[in-house]
C-alpha cells in the first residue's frame, strides 16, 4: 500500500469517527427523569413534614414530567429514611424531604452514624417557619407566663412532646427549658400526628411544633396556641406573640424543610432537581395554603443549603451541650 493509500485512509477514519462521536454522545446520554421518582419523609403520615412533602410531590410532578410517590420511612429517630436515602443509587431517583434533624440526629450519637455533608448531595431549600408553643387545654394554661409560672411552683410535672428525639421540637423544648429555668420532661414520639392526638387528650401538656395542619385545632379549641417561636408574629397569627415578647427575651427557634440527594448524584441531576424544586415550590397554591398556616416558603441553590448544614451543625452542637441533651 503506498503512502497516498494510506493517508487517504486514515482521513476517511477519521471522518468517520468525527461524523460518528456526536452519535456516541447522544446514545450516551441519558434523559431525567424517565421514571417515578421516590420522595421519602422520615415521619409519619399527618404531621407538618408530611402534609408540605405531599403538597410539593404533586407541584415536583408537574414539573419533572413523571410521578413523585411519597414514602413514609419512620423510625430510628428519622435515621430509617436518612440510611435508605444513604444507600439508594445516586441516580435522581430516591431523593429525601428532610428538615432541621438531617444535621441535628448525628450529633446526638456517640456511635457515628452518617455525615450530613460528605454522604449526601443538598438539592435544595422548600420553606422555612418558626413553631407553635401549642398546650392542652386541660392545663389551663393560657398564656406562657401562666405556663412558666405554673413548671417552676411544680418541677418535673409538665411534660412537653415531640415527633422524635432529635428533632427541632425536641431542641426548641429543651432550649426553652434551659432559658425559663424550669424543669420539664420530654416525651419523645414516633411522628407529629400521635403526638398532637396526646396533646389534645391531654395525655402531655405542650408542644413546640409546626402550626401547618393545626390552625383548625386552635380555632376549634381543641389547642391553645400560646406563642410562636420568630422574631415577630406570623403572618397567619399576628395576634399571637412570640415567645420572647412573653418574657423570654433574645428567643427564636426556626425549622427548615428541603430536598436531599444521596452524595454522588451527578451535578447536570441536582441542577435539574434544584430548578424543578424552586419552582413548585413557589407554585401559587403552595405559597398561598402554607402562608395561611405560618409557614414560609424558602427556596435556595444547592450551595446554599450546604452552607446552612454546617451552620446548624455548628449551632445544634452548642446547643445540645448547653442543654446536656442526648437519647434518652
């Protein structure tokens, strides 16, 4: 074969591998999502977490063109849902609806258990909202000066609840312990929903919790809603004080909800996920039904959401010392 032979062949070789790359790639790529995609919440079904994952499963639907099928994983204080979320293929496909306890239940382990930043991928924030300080009305307790009052003249005598330990019910609990100087006990509980039905029973006498779902509980009467945990009122209660303006000065507590990836999703995935997010999330009937029951929504950049797990890191463990809080 002479030179000339073969310099035309290796020119046709070549054409033909430039012609065929762009094939390659489009057979390689692969479109997201093409399936039902799995949001897991680590609570029962009922509570605050449930009722908002279900409202922003039907909006991520619409947006991401394929089912969002809501699983309830309870258990292990959230750790059931964050380990099946932890093992799951990073494919885009099993995603968490998480809050405040991602970063607060590994701290409350001696043991390790999952590292908030280095196994997970953040897609997102959803809502962010202060909490109820809700009470049975069987206490008779009306007002958080009655209620401060009535815990110091009877120590270990109320009891407050909360979905389960580690969470930011359970810390609220404990911050407001530590700055009325009273002596309360925590009784932990496997989800919000069996919680507020004790609540109401008044089987326990308080709780720091959301107040998405419970607004017909207050109205009814069948709660007494006594503060709220922001800086200022809510929008949907601005007749309610905050905690702080009934006497414990400098107080806040705010719970976050968001969607979490397992670590190694690929980034063209979380981006998708991230800009399908924000928009149902800020979808007109989301904004407007949450608004009405104290609850903000929130969105924010993966970025963003990484940088508030270690600043809640960093919080939460002070916290937890300050409070001498483990499982109990």
């Amino acid at each position: 074969m002479t030179f000339l032979q073969l310099a035309r062949r290796a020119l046709l070789h070549l054409t033909l591998c430039a012609i065929a790359a762009p094939c390659f790639a489009q057979s390689t790529t692969v479109s997201y999502p093409t399936r039902a995609v799995r949001l897991l919440i680590a609570y029962t079904p009922g509570g605050a977490t449930d009722i908002v994952g279900r409202l922003l499963a039907q909006e991520l639907s619409l947006q991401l063109g394929q089912a969002v099928v809501v699983e309830n994983r309870a258990g292990g204080g959230t750790l059931l849902a964050t380990e099946t979320l932890r093992k799951a293929i990073p494919d885009g496909y099993t995603l968490l609806f998480g809050t405040n306890a991602f970063v607060i239940t590994p701290l409350l382990h001696d043991t390790p258990t999952y590292d908030p930043v280095k196994d997970f991928e953040p897609v997102g924030l959803t809502t962010i909202q202060p909490l109820g300080l809700l009470v049975a009305p069987q206490t008779q307790l009306d007002t958080t000066e009655k209620l401060i009052a009535y815990a110091k003249q009877h120590p270990g005598k109320i009891n407050f609840a909360s979905s389960s330990n580690g969470t930011a019910q359970h810390l609220t609990g404990e911050a407001f312990r530590v700055a009325a100087d009273i002596d309360i006990v925590h009784v932990a509980y496997k989800g919000a929903s069996p919680a507020l039905i004790d609540l109401m029973a008044g089987r326990v006498d308080m709780m720091f919790t959301s107040l998405v779902g419970n607004m017909e509980h207050v109205k009814e009467g069948r709660l007494l809603l006594l503060a709220t945990t922001g800086s200022k009122p809510t929008q949907a209660t601005p007749t309610i004080p905050t905690v702080a303006q009934a006497g414990l000065s400098g107080f806040e507590a705010y719970t976050w909800q968001g969607v979490i990836a397992p670590g190694g999703t690929p980034k063209p995935i979380i981006e998708q996920l991230n800009a399908a997010v924000i928009k149902a999330a800020q979808a007109p009937k989301i904004v407007e039904t949450l608004a009405a029951q104290g609850m903000e929504v929130k969105t924010s950049t993966p970025q963003e959401m990484r940088a508030l797990w270690l600043k809640d890191s960093a919080q939460y463990k002070t916290l937890l010392q300050r409070t001498k809080t483990s499982i109990q």
